[in-house]
C-alpha cells in the first residue's frame, strides 16, 4: 500500500496521504448521500408520474436560483477564515446568512402569489410551503464550511450521514403516503416540498447550534473578510442562475414531463461531479493557508497545474466506463427514463476536464478581486445566453450543448486567470 502511495505522491506531486485521509471520510459521507439517492430517485421513476415529478423538479430549480439570497460566496470565506485561524467569521457570517436567506421566502411567497392569481394551486401551495421552510435549509447549512476550514472532515462526516438519512427517512416517507392513499397532485407536491426542506433543515438546525456554541464570543474575525464574502456571494449570483436557468426554460417551453426526463440525463453526472468534488474540498484548507503571502502564491501558481493536468488522465477513464454502463444502468433502474440515456452519455464528457474546478478554488483563495470578478461573470453569462439561444432551437439538446459549452469555458477561464 505504501508503494502505491508513493508512486501517486510522485506522479501527482500532492500530498496523497492527506488527501486520502481527507477523502475517506468524505466519501464516506458521500456514499451514504448517493445511496438514499439513489433509492428515492427509483422510487420518484417509478412511482411518481412524470408531470409530478417535473413540477417538483421546477419549484427545486426556482428556489435554488434564489438560494443568492442564502449569500453563497460567504461559506467560501468561512472556509478560509477559519483554516487561517479567524473562527468568529464563522459567527459573524453565519448570522448574515441566516437573515439574508428570509429574502428567498418573500420572492418565493410573492412567486406562489402569482400562480394562484392565474388558477395554477399546485404550483401556488407548492411555492408557498417551500417559502416557509427554506431559511433553515439555505441559512443553516453553513456549520460544513467551518469544519472544512478545520479539517476535521470525520466530524463532518458524521452530521452529513446523520443528515442524510433523516432527510432520505423523511423523503421516503413522503412518497410512501402518496403512493398508499392515492394523494392528489397539490397535495403530493406539497408533500414533497415539505419533505424536502424538512429533511435538510432540521438536521442543519440541530448541527449549527452544536458548532455555534463551541466558538467563543471573542474569537477573531479576519479583517476584511465579510466584505469579501459579500463580494463572491454578489459574483456567485450568475453562476447560481446559470446552473439551474436550463431546468427552468425546459419547464416553460417543453413541460414538466421534459424536464424530469432532463433531469434524470443530468443526476448520474452531478453526483459523479460530487464524488470527485471531495478532493477539491479537502485540498482547499491547504490552498486558502498557502496563498497567505505573494510567495507562496507564486510558489503555488508552478506547482499545481502538473499536478491537476495529470488528474485528467483519472477523470477521463471514470467517464469512459461510463458512457459503457449507461444504457444498461438505466435499463435496468429507470427504466421509465430510458430515453435519457444518450443525454446522461453526452452531459459525462463535461467530465473530463473536472480537475481544472481547482483552479477557481484556488483563484478565489488568491484574493485577487478583478481576476475573481472576470472568472465570476463571464463563465456563467456566456452558459446563460448558450442556454437561451440553444434550448428554444434544440429542446433537452440544446441544455445538454450549454452545460458542455458552460464547463469548458468555466474550467479554461479559471486555468488562464490563475496560472497568468
């Protein structure tokens, strides 16, 4: 084993014994996740009609788009804050996403409004519950960036599963009821909403107060760091849009029945992203304390771009045996959904140039605020307008060509701002 060891620290330049600690752990909680989701998402393919499942689908992507108002760039800095030593950002930037996140609730009552005034209740009641629930689900989940900032990634680890299956019970639950008693659409959707925001926001009720109370009030608070926090939550506002803008457009041309089809190409992908993501989380800690000084940054800017080109080589053997399981992974699982094979085929080469991600992390570690505000607006504009001039001519092709196109022009831009 410590010969294997030794021959990835060589290939990859890295610290692989860290990493491997780091990702065990995480994968760990991971694999707990892709499970339960993996059982509901067979329960919703095949139990749930597919306009039910589209409508749910939609009101998850509105209220992520509005999750800007959660102030996502601000965990970024809670990360980094805390992996420097400043655990009252934490304290201080949770607070601020916590009451920023009770704007979703407002737009989203505002957005139920609107549905009723035109006869559609099941959007209405739908739109009205997640109103409700969606501050302690998007303003609580925060208490994942302080361990992260902390390493202590089996900590960590122990909420998520705890997490997880309180949300995966609850779900489950959900979808049984409506199954058992033939529940109709409006209240099914409100079912699972409820599910939903339940499921992540009382675990996350419970894990922020238990991380809250050990930080001390007089614990310090990194200069400036709030005010980059809002900063990167302001630059976070195009790429939240962008990421859930072809779930919407697919919704209002094509129907719920197009966007669950959609989105069942799209979730083998995303949770495949997920897996390699965790890397990504357990380096950054080492990134955000290694860009401290010019010197160290300058030292970084030579070192990581070998390491994170031959990560390419790993990620492109994941998504050729991929695309070779696909059609028998939904034949056999979803076979509902067999015409999202092809999709979920293509959307996997967004893939292969996954390891440059690091890059951002790393540019947004740098500091540098005009390279951060390039990168921030210019990626995800250039995914939106590919998704609103491709998915009115294509349909689910024209999102599949955006998300690729987006992902390119995403991971190339961070690569060339960094390195430069």
């Amino acid at each position: 084993m410590n010969n294997i060891i030794s021959f990835f620290e060589r290939f990859l330049r890295t610290d692989v014994r860290y990493l491997a600690k780091g990702t065990f752990w995480l994968s760990i909680s991971r694999v707990v996740g892709v499970g339960i989701a993996f059982g509901l998402s067979i329960l919703y393919a095949r139990y749930l009609p597919k306009e039910l499942y589209g409508n749910y689908r939609y009101i998850m992507s509105v209220m992520g788009t509005l999750g800007i108002f959660a102030l996502p760039g601000m965990a970024t800095i809670i990360m980094q804050s805390v992996a420097r030593g400043f655990e009252g950002t934490f304290r201080r930037g949770s607070f601020l996403i916590f009451f920023s996140s009770f704007g979703i609730s407002l737009i989203s009552f505002g957005i139920a409004a609107w549905f009723y005034f035109y006869g559609n209740n099941t959007l209405a009641a739908g739109f009205l519950i997640a109103g409700l629930l969606v501050p302690f689900a998007e303003g609580l989940g925060n208490w994942r960036a302080y361990f992260d900032g902390r390493k202590e990634f089996q900590k960590k680890t122990g909420f998520n599963i705890a997490s997880n299956l309180f949300y995966g019970i609850l779900m489950g639950s959900a979808i049984a009821f409506i199954i058992a008693f033939d529940i109709a659409p409006l209240f099914a959707l409100a079912f699972l909403v409820a599910a939903y925001f339940l499921g992540h926001g009382v675990p996350n009720m419970l894990a922020y107060r238990s991380t809250f109370n050990v930080i001390t009030k007089t614990a310090p608070i990194e200069p400036g760091a709030i005010r980059y926090g809002f900063h990167l939550s302001f630059l976070d506002a195009p790429a939240t849009i962008a990421n859930y803008l072809d779930s919407i457009l697919l919704y209002q041309l094509l129907g719920p029945a197009s966007l669950a089809v959609y989105s069942f190409a799209l979730a083998p992908t995303e949770q495949i992203k997920g897996f390699l993501g965790l890397s990504a989380t357990v380096a950054a800690p080492k990134l955000f304390a290694r860009t401290a000084t010019h010197e160290e940054t300058d030292e970084l800017k030579r070192t990581l771009t070998l390491k994170i080109l031959r990560s390419v080589l790993f990620t492109s053997v994941l998504v050729g045996f991929y695309i070779l399981l696909a059609p028998w992974f939904f034949r056999t699982f979803f076979p509902a959904y067999k015409e999202a094979t092809l999709f979920s085929q293509v959307l996997s080469l967004s893939l292969l140039l996954f390891p440059l991600g690091l890059f951002n992390t790393a540019l947004k570690a740098e500091g540098n605020l005009r390279k951060v505000y390039i990168y921030q607006l210019s990626a995800p504009f250039a995914q939106i307008i590919a998704f609103m001039i491709l998915i009115p001519l294509f349909g689910i092709w024209g999102a599949v060509a955006g998300r690729l196109l987006g992902r390119l022009i995403t991971h190339l831009l961070a690569f060339f701002l960094f390195v430069t």
